[in-house]
C-alpha cells in the first residue's frame, strides 16, 4: 500500500512559506497524523501530477486559501488518478461541495488515532466516502478532541459564544467558561499572547492579540461579543498606570459587513471608534502603545448561529474606514500610534471565501471560472463583482441570505444545536439591512 501527503501548488498558503513546508503551527494535526501513519505504513510526499503512483493520497485543508490551491493544482495539472483515493482532512473542512469533484474520502474534525482505519475501510460518523454516499445524503459529525496535538496546550476551544465563529461551535470547549482563552500557538512561537478582550492582560512592553470583531458596541452585542465602549477604555486606560519602559503592541482584529451594516452606517461607526480610542491619547501621562487594526469582512461560516445570513461583498470597506491604498499609518499621538495592519480583503476575495462556504456541488465550475479569468484582474474590482453576477457565475445563494432549506451543507452537524439560534437571527429585523444597496 503506496501512501503519499499531497503538496499542493503554493498559489495561496498564508502558513507555508518558502523552506518552511509543513513545519508551521497550522501543521501540527498534519504532524500527528503522519505519525499515526508510520504505524503501519511509509508515507511519502508528492505533488498534484503524482498521485497516480499512490493508493492514497492525504490533503490537508487549514484554510480558505488552500481550498483556492487544491481546485487550482487539480485544475491546471489535471493528473491521472488510476485508481488513487484523495483523502481531505484538517481544520479547515467543513463544506466540500467545492472540491467535490477531486476527492474521495473527507475527514472531518480530529482524525488521529483513526486514519490508519480510515485507510483500512473501516466506516466512522465523521469520515465520508464518495462511493458509499456519492450524493451526500447521509448526516455527518466534526469529530471533537481526543488529546492533547503536539506542541499545544490541553485545551481546546473558546470560552465565548460569538455567533459569527467556526472555532466556538466546530470545536467543544474542555475548560471552564471561566478560565481564560488559550491563544494559538502561532502567535507563541512569534512572542506573542493571544487572549480575548475580556480576559487579556497586558503585564509587560510585549506583542499581544486581541478582537473586538465590531466597530460598534451594538453590534457587539447583535453577534454575542459581549464587550462595552467602557472595557475598551478601561483596557487601554490601565496602561497609563503601569511603567514600561518599551513599546506596547496591540493587534485586534475586526470584522466590517455584517448582515445588517452599510458602507454609510460603517464610515459612522469607524469615525466613533476612532475618536473614542483618540481620546484615550492622554496628555498628562505617558505611556507608549502601537495599535495594529486588521480587519476582515463578515463570512457567514457554515455550521455557525449567522450560516444564513448574508455578506456584502458589494461594499467598499476601504472607501468606509478612509484606507488608503496600501495605507498603514492611520494616526500618530504623543502615547498611542493607531496603524492599518494591511489592506481591507478585496470584493473578489471574499467571493472566493463564499465560494468555499456556500458552494454547491455545480458551483465549482463557475468557481473555476472566477479563479481562472484573467479579465477580472483587469478592470475595477466592484465592476467585477457586477460582471460575475450579471454572467451567472456568482448565484444569490453565495453572498446573499439562504434559508435552512437551501443549505448546501445540510449533511454535516456539530457538537451544539445551532438551528435554533441560526433561524431566530435569521427572523430578527436587526440583522437585516436598514437599506437597500
């Protein structure tokens, strides 16, 4: 039995740069699941074009862009199977309608202790086969934690409920809602914490992650992000009142286009955020902190309480916040430096996002459409939104809001009852847009 990991065509890999492959943290799942392998098997690694060599070929998806890499490696090589089964796993599987067409087996959720079984035929509720169920019409689990992944902690999960968050409902918490969030190990290896809002605690002149995922303490509150205007400036007003001697980073990341939000209602609500967090600028005291903002458009993510709703990929972020192209620098005071992290994700690019949560088995040929017209790139980014709705390529049903019965993902449950939360935001007038755009 000939086993290979798959190295797909690096087009889109935030996590794998040059020379460091599969080492990163995103990796770590991948690690362990060679390691099972070496039980009883040799795996090699291989590219797209090879996989006719193998029995079976293993893929692991961490995230959206490598969704974009797999449809385009298979697409651009089209290999020769004879006969290979592609096995996809890792955290970043949930729909598969996308990449249907070049797969055999999914895995979803934690696979070790289990892929040598897989591989042996033996059946499991989370692991789908296409040719026992080629139409998907049987009910799958994302298969929770077993133990501890090399290099992480024993916990797994968020404290927090926000409604809009794949980890919280794909993942059962193992601790207490009452201790803290356990940060990613990515950011550890980079010295730097990672915590919630509520829960961070900035003790020395260091790099530290946080979210805020609202510019508004309304909407905060509409996705279950339970932080006030007040905790922000408590937060931040404590610094005042420690001595460091340094530079303090703060990263907070923000989500921009909820169901319910415009380009006019966001410009307002980035004008009021900015002024409060200016205000906080004191005079009288010292303190020095660098504010990194990175935000990131709503992706109504499947098998979460806001799967339903819909994201507007018609809206200028950039124009609504005043970023500039490739802007940084946003404000510069006597203690606290505000800065762009980068550029607000592009309209195209969040179709290819919606792509991979909304497909439908059919939609990967107008996804490769997308991916695959050079003229796209050519012309303004919104007029290319405009040309693939009006050509077909970009159905209703992947940006705009779906109902239950439309789900393209029907076949695949989670831990938590989400149905009944999804359907009453779902019926809730604050989550729809006060205007027409």
């Amino acid at each position: 039995m000939k086993i290979c990991i798959l190295v797909l065509d690096n087009i889109k890999s935030p996590h794998r740069r040059k020379n460091s492959h599969f080492d990163g943290f995103a990796y770590t799942g991948l690690r362990r699941i060679v390691r099972d392998l070496h039980k009883k098997y040799t795996p090699e690694y291989c590219h797209v074009s090879s996989i006719g060599k193998y029995d079976f070929v293993l893929c692991t998806l961490t995230s959206f862009d490598d969704y974009y890499n797999l449809v385009y490696s298979f697409e651009k090589n089209k290999p020769e199977k004879n006969g290979c089964k592609v096995i996809v796993g890792g955290a970043g599987v949930v729909n598969i309608n996308l990449i249907y067409k070049y797969i055999d087996i999914a895995v979803w959720g934690r696979g070790e202790n289990q892929i040598v079984k897989i591989i042996d035929g033996e059946q499991f509720d989370n692991v789908w086969r296409k040719e026992d169920d080629p139409q998907l019409k049987k009910q799958y689990n994302i298969r929770q934690f077993v133990e501890p992944a090399e290099g992480n902690s024993e916990f797994v999960g968020c404290r927090n409920r926000c409604f809009y968050c794949g980890y919280t409902w794909h993942r059962k918490s193992n601790y207490s809602r009452s201790g803290h969030y356990k940060g990613s190990e990515t950011y550890k290896q980079h010295d730097m914490q990672e915590d919630d809002w509520n829960g961070l605690n900035i003790v020395s002149a260091s790099h530290y992650v946080s979210a805020l995922d609202g510019l508004s303490q309304d909407t905060r509150f509409l996705v279950n992000k339970k932080i006030t205007d007040e905790s922000i400036k408590n937060k931040i007003n404590e610094l005042y009142e420690r001595d460091f001697n340094h530079r303090i980073h703060l990263t907070v990341y923000m989500i921009l286009g909820y169901p319910w939000e415009t380009q006019k209602s966001i410009a307002e609500d980035w004008k009021e955020l900015e002024s409060m967090l200016v205000s906080l600028d004191r005079t009288e005291k010292k303190m020095k902190l660098n504010l990194f903002l990175k935000f990131t458009p709503f992706n109504p993510v499947p098998l979460t309480p806001m799967q339903y709703l819909a994201s507007s990929p018609e809206i200028n972020f950039r124009k609504a916040i005043g970023q500039k192209h490739m802007q940084c620098k946003k404000y510069v005071g006597r203690n606290i430096h505000i800065f762009f992290q980068s550029p607000v994700m592009g309209p195209l690019r969040l179709l290819e996002i919606l792509f991979c949560s909304r497909a439908k088995i059919e939609d990967n040929e107008n996804y490769c459409k997308m991916i695959f017209t050079n003229r796209l790139k050519q012309i303004d980014r919104f007029k290319a939104v405009d040309f693939l709705k009006t050509k077909g390529i970009v159905g209703k049903h992947i940006y705009g809001e779906i109902t239950k019965n439309q789900s393209p993902f029907s076949y695949l449950k989670t831990y938590a009852n989400i149905e009944k939360i999804a359907t009453k935001l779902s019926q809730n007038k604050s989550y729809k847009k006060t205007v027409t755009v």
